[in-house]
C-alpha cells in the first residue's frame, strides 16, 4: 500500500526534520514484508584509498608473480575481477578458493588502516526504514567475508541480516547473481525484495532479474546518468527518509 502524505510537499525538509517520532511513523509508508537488497561499494560505504590493489594482489599472491591491477570495474563480482586478473592461466576452483581467503584476509587489515565509511544519511535511513517494517541484506559484488568487513568498519553491519544476502564469490557476473537472488526469493512468496544500488549495472540486472530497482547517486553516477537506464526510481541521497521509503512501498508493493 502506497501511503503518501499531502503534508509532506508543502512542508519544508527542515520542519521534517524536527517532527516528532510518532508524527514521523505516520507518515512513512508499511513497509512490512519488503526486503532491501543493498549494494554496497558507492551505496552504503565509500572507500578510504585502498593502500594497494587486494584483488591484484590476492592473485598475484596464488601465481606468486606480480599481477597488474585491472582498470577500475563498477559492478563486477569479485570472482568476475579474479578471474579475469588470472588472465591466461585458467585458475581451479582451489585457486580462486586460494585467492579468496587472500583477499578477504587484506580486507581485513585494510579496514584497519583504511576502514570503509557510511554513505552520508544511510545510517538513519535503514534505522527510519527498519521502523516502517523493512528487513535489510545485501546484494553484492563482494564476497561475504568483505561484505561483513566493510560494513563493520562502516559502522552499519547491526542493520544487516547477512545470512539472506547474495554475494559475488559464487557468480561471475551480476546479471548471474541477481538472477539468482530474483529466483531463490520468488520461492519465499512473502517477501518482496527492492534492489538499492548507485550504478547502471545494478539497474540493468534489476531489468533482467524482474526485483525493482532504486538508484541512488552516492556512487560515481549522477541522477542523470543513473535515470538513461530506467530505474523505478532515482534519488540523490539518503537525506530524506521518509521519501525514500514512499519510493519503496511505491515499487516494492505493486
Ligand atoms: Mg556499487
């Protein structure tokens, strides 16, 4: 059910700001049964510059030669990056096994130096949208061991329920792993899942797979950018809660 308020539009974002908690459930939408899919690299985190390239590196670690780090790959799967940075040496499945533990061991030193950080707003957008009845997971290039890392040291990992997200050590490409997350979710007849990413590829995957898709442009994309691959809607950021949540019930409850 799409509930929107009259109050809303003539009200300015400050006064929105100020309202009280009670005020504040009356005018979010029933968001009980969806489920956030979220991205995470440009979605929830941003990144502090990373000392070192940790894909490059966890391969090179398994050829023990050098490897060139590729060029940068918005939205690849982490077993889509490894796979193609074996190059010509056709890596087993104990390779990338090998190369998976690597990497998400210099993840974790990495989120020490380096740590992740939350996407301004996010924080209280998942506490406003967990209120309304949503549960959160991910839908994510990374594998779960980076997943949880990263959003560790983002300081956002209370709000995640992981063990029902997807994750990018199993698929090579994201059209795969959403496809994946569209049919294991559509034997759940409860749950109805909306994607949150910040690149074309999470919405051309949301296309394919049939699960709605909300971009934001926290990522290196611009609402401009993101709105030319249709999205079921777009916004900038996280500062208003209360609309991003009408956007949701607005595209999760058809
Ligand atoms: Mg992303």
């Amino acid at each position: 059910m799409v509930r929107t308020s009259a109050r809303r539009a003539t009200t300015s974002s400050r006064a929105v700001m100020v309202a009280s908690a009670s005020d504040y459930r009356d005018r979010v939408s029933d968001l009980a049964g969806v489920l956030v899919l979220w991205d995470i690299d440009g979605t929830l985190v941003t990144h502090a510059p990373s000392p070192r390239d940790r894909h490059a590196h966890a391969v090179g670690t398994v050829l023990g030669r050098e490897v060139a780090p590729l060029a940068a790959g918005v939205g690849k799967t982490d077993r889509q990056i490894m796979v193609e940075l074996f190059a010509d040496h056709l890596p087993s499945e104990a390779e990338i096994e090998q190369a998976f533990a690597m990497i998400d061991a210099l993840t974790e030193e990495d989120m020490v130096e380096a740590p992740s950080t939350a996407v301004s707003g996010v924080d209280a957008a998942l506490l406003a949208l967990t209120e309304a009845g949503a549960g959160h997971s991910v839908l994510t290039g990374n594998s779960p061991r980076r997943a949880e890392l990263k959003l560790q040291a983002a300081g956002l990992a209370e709000h995640i329920d992981f063990d029902s997200g997807f994750y990018g050590h199993i698929h090579s490409t994201r059209m795969e792993l959403v496809a994946d997350a569209a049919q294991r979710l559509s034997l759940q007849e409860a749950v109805r899942p909306v994607i949150i990413g910040d690149t074309p590829l999470d919405i051309l995957a949301g296309h394919a797979s049939g699960i709605p898709v909300i971009a934001v442009a926290t990522g290196i994309y611009s609402v401009d950018d993101l709105a030319e691959h249709t999205p079921h809607a777009v916004i900038d950021d996280y500062n208003d809660p209360v609309g991003l949540s009408t956007q949701i019930a607005r595209v999760a409850l058809r």
